[in-house]
C-alpha cells in the first residue's frame, strides 16, 4: 500500500498528520484500526474532509524505534483485506 500524506508537506502540520485512505474495496478502516491499536499506536478516521483519509496523531516524544514500530504495525494486504 502506498501511503501518501493529504496535503502538502511544506503546510503540513506537526501535531495531527493526515493521510488519504487506501481507494481500495478490501480496505476495512474498523479492521484497520483494531489491528494498529494492537500495536500501540491510535489512528483516527478523517472525517474534516470531503474525501477518505486517516489521521495520525503524533504528540508525544517520537524516536527512531518508534517510527519503526509504527511502519511496522501499519497496513498490509492479507487475504483479500486490509488489515
């Protein structure tokens, strides 16, 4: 999944990061969300925007290991479904 942020990174606030959601029929925002929890990390559904996006909130003390942790924990294909 390519994963592409909804505005321009120039503009791009620090605090909430958004990103358009995957246009696929398999993508499951609720499985999706369930499964990166797991992980520790909280995503929320975009609901500022006329078109499918995700958010992610990034307030807190953010190190390397933690963005290999949350790359790690984000979406993949499995079945026929984004999970």
């Amino acid at each position: 999944m390519r994963i592409r942020t909804f505005i321009d990174a120039a503009v791009q606030a620090p605090i909430i990061v958004t990103f358009n959601a995957p246009a696929d029929a398999a993508y499951d925002f609720p499985e999706l969300y369930r499964r990166v929890r797991e992980k520790c990390f909280i995503l929320y559904p975009g609901k500022l925007t006329s078109v499918g996006t995700v958010r992610v909130g990034c307030i807190c003390d953010i190190d390397p290991g933690a963005i290999r942790r949350a790359l790690a924990a984000k979406s993949v294909r499995h079945s026929g479904k984004w999970v």
